[in-house]
C-alpha cells in the first residue's frame, strides 16, 4: 500500500500542473492515469495540433505542453501509475483508501480528479450480438499477435491502427478491411500500401460497409457487413477487430457518491473541494458558475486544489504563502542550489 | 436566429430558436437536449455531437472541413448524412433545419 499526501487521477495537462503544486507547497503525490503515457487529451486527442492560448507561450503543441510539463515537475520525482484506473475508494477516518483496477493501493487524506471527460476506452461496435465473443475473438486491441497466424481476420476501421495490423497481419493470415467510406484517414504511405496488398491479393477491402451482425454458436464463424443500401454480405471469420477510436467515459467515478452534473463535477471555487471531504475537482471534468473548459483555467483550479489539500495532509501546520522567487523552502524542493 | 428541429431516438422533437453563430451543437446543448454529448466542447476532436441530418437539407448545409469525415469514422452508426453538429454554423438559411440524433453518442 501506497500512502501519499494526494492522489491524482489524470495525468493530462491539469493534473500535471497540479503535481506542481503540491510539489511547491511541500506535499507529495502520486498520479493514475488509464492511458499508457502522459498527456490526456493533448496527447491522445491532439499531440501535432498548435495550441495558442496558453499563457506566455504563443504558439505550442499537445504533446510540446506535456513535454514542459513533465520537465516542469521533474524536481518532484513524482510517481506515476500509467495503463491503470482507480475502481474504489473508501474513506477510513481521515483518510481515502483507494484501489486500482490493476490491484494498487493507496492510502491519502486527498483525492484530486484531473480526469478530463473521463477514461479513454476504444469505442465498440454499435451491435448486441458481438458482446459475446469479446475480448476472445472480438478484440479492440492487439496484446500477442501470434494467435492470428493462419487465421481469418476481419478488421473494421479507416485510421492508422486499422492500416497498420491489416498490414502486418496480411503476412500470415487473411485478412479483410472494412470501411465505411472510400477514403482511408491513416498516412498515405500505409493507404497506398494496403491497395498495393490489395492488388497482389493479399488481402481483401471492402469500402462504404459497416458492421450488421456475427454469427457462430459459442465460437465466432462469420460476420455479415451491410452498405448504406441495404445490401448485406458474408465473409468468415476467426477473430474480427475493430479500431474505432476512443471514446471517453466517467466510469467508477459515477459510483463515488459525487454530485454529477451533466458528466461534470460541481465544486466550490475556493479548493475545489466537491461535496465529499477531500475529494476535489479540477479541469474539464469540475463546473462552477462562469467555468471555462481551458487548460489555463485548470492550471489555476489546480493550484487552489493544492493548498486545498494541504489542510487535510498537514493538519497542524499552517500554510505559508510563498513565491518561487524568492523563497528559500520553495527553492530547495525546486531542487535549487542556494548561496 | 434559425428554428431547428432536433429529433431524439425516440420520436421526441424539440423545436428550438438557435441564434445565428451559435453552432447547432451549442444550440441542443444550451437547451438541455439529450442526447447530444459533446465531450470536447466543439473542438472536432470528439465524434459526440453527431447528428443524421435530414435528406433533403443534408446537400443544403455549408461543406464539411477537413477532418470531420474522420472524426465521423469514430461515431456511433455514422451513415451517409452524419455530420458533427458542433461543424454547423447557424445562420438565417437553416431556418427549418431538422436533424435526428442517434441511439446514442457512445
């Protein structure tokens, strides 16, 4: 077990910049976070897109701001915990025992959701019928691509991850495309590739078709796609993949006794504390009157949210407002050699 | 100002005044509409605000931009006359416009 003075939950830019923070008033945290790296939204959403409204930097980039971050609490040798999402908490005295989907543990007087609009899970396919055979045969994600070999694979989407495994699983299985649309969004070199594959026969493509239904008793055997006509066709399968995306969804957070409110989370503008004792909100997933969902209006919900924490992590002390540059304390946790 | 039909799953219709320059996602959100999401606030960087765009105005909006076709891959049962509401711009020619939302967003 895991105890800390704040947990984080999210390590998008909010949740970052709230680490500081805490660094900066002398609390340590830890950070969860579902993805499998650092960045949320800026860098699973928008990595390569500009960015122009974050203060004093003109212009940058998703991945650019998570990147100065990350340099930015360096001094902090904060934890993070990636790939995994926490499932429960429960409040022990004074403090928040919270568990992890992965089986962590931690135990912390403070709780800061920086989850943006939620965990990002691949987006399923819309049918019923495919909900039995997933994670078996029905996958939205590759973990050991060997049990594909010799195999019929179906794969559904127009993006870079569809491209690339009809690529690479071309080499040893056969492999079908689909698409609802003619046009392909991945890279053009993987597009190009994929019709070159398709021209010498190694694998099959089917455009302006979707998902209507599998079929198969207990093991998947064939899966029937259907145009916007109507019309419908069968093609066997082994294992149909589909790469559709992420979407992004609250999940146990729901289940935490907070008030919600239309997916987002009400707060007092002082901390940031929401209704429950040393839960606070900040970024895209809190609401106040007047709430703008951007990063720099999370950056300042993170610092409140900080000191909010500090009551609660250091019940004897009183908080001493200091700035970076000129205090001696801030200074020497900024790791900062003093004459 | 424009009146907008927006349509639920279901059968239920809202008929909404949506001032121009306001987005016809911003015009389900701002009036409590369910069934529209958007997650991302009308950045185009999620697909839920998608809406099936009745025939006969679908050919009449303003063109999609790029980059829309490719976050509607991402929708929940995209068809040929999904668009994202929070791509279309209000103006006094979408008087009448009627727009069914789907199932879901998610």
């Amino acid at each position: 077990m895991i105890k800390t003075d704040a947990l984080i939950i999210g390590a998008g830019p909010t949740g970052l910049f709230c680490a500081h923070q805490l660094g900066i008033i002398g609390l340590k945290c830890e950070i969860v976070d579902n993805l499998d790296k650092i960045g949320g939204q800026c860098i699973e959403l928008y990595p390569d897109k500009p960015i122009y409204d974050i203060p004093a930097i003109p212009q940058c980039t998703g991945e650019e701001l998570t990147n100065n971050l990350i340099e930015q609490i360096k001094p902090f040798n904060i934890n993070f915990h990636l790939s995994d999402r926490v499932q429960e908490i429960k409040k022990e005295k004074e403090n928040w025992r919270v568990k992890t989907l992965k089986g962590k543990e931690f135990l912390t007087p403070n709780i800061v959701i920086a989850g943006g609009v939620g965990s990002f899970e691949p987006r399923k396919f819309p049918t019923k019928s495919t909900d039995k055979f997933d994670g078996k045969t029905v996958l939205y994600s590759i973990k050991d691509k060997t049990i594909f070999k010799d195999k019929s694979v179906v794969i559904f989407g127009g993006g870079d991850s569809a491209l690339d495994w009809a690529i690479e699983l071309s080499k040893s299985s056969k492999v079908t495309l689909i698409h609802r649309r003619d046009e392909f969004r991945g890279a053009q070199s993987s597009v190009d590739k994929v019709k070159e594959l398709q021209k010498n026969n190694k694998l099959e493509i089917f455009t302006k078709y979707s998902m209507k239904d599998v079929k198969g008793n207990g093991k998947l055997e064939s899966v029937e796609i259907k145009d916007d006509d109507g019309n419908s066709k069968l093609i066997s399968a082994d294992y149909v993949l589909g790469f559709f995306g992420l979407i992004m969804q609250l999940g146990p957070i729901l289940d935490w006794g907070l008030n919600i409110d239309k997916k987002t989370i009400p707060v007092n503008t002082e901390t940031f504390e929401t209704n429950k004792q040393g839960i606070f909100a900040i970024g895209d997933i809190c609401t106040y009157p007047g709430k703008l969902k951007l990063i720099l209006s999370g950056f300042h919900e993170g610092a409140l949210a900080a000191r909010g924490c500090f009551k609660y992590a250091r019940p004897d002390e009183k908080l001493r407002f200091e700035f970076t540059t000129t205090s001696k304390a801030v200074q020497n946790r900024l790791g900062l050699k003093n004459d | 100002m424009a009146k907008i039909t927006y349509i639920e799953h279901g059968g239920q219709k809202h008929e909404i005044d949506v001032a121009n320059g306001l987005t016809v996602m911003e015009g389900a959100v701002q009036n409590d509409i369910p069934g529209i999401d958007a997650d991302c606030g009308g950045s185009m960087a999620c697909a839920t605000c998608h809406v099936y765009v009745k025939e006969d105005w679908f050919p009449k909006l303003p063109n999609k931009e790029n980059g829309e076709d490719d976050m509607l891959d991402q929708a929940y049962e995209p068809k040929a006359n999904s668009r994202l509401s929070c791509q279309i711009t209000v103006s006094d020619e979408l008087n009448g416009l009627v727009v069914h939302l789907p199932e879901k967003q998610v």
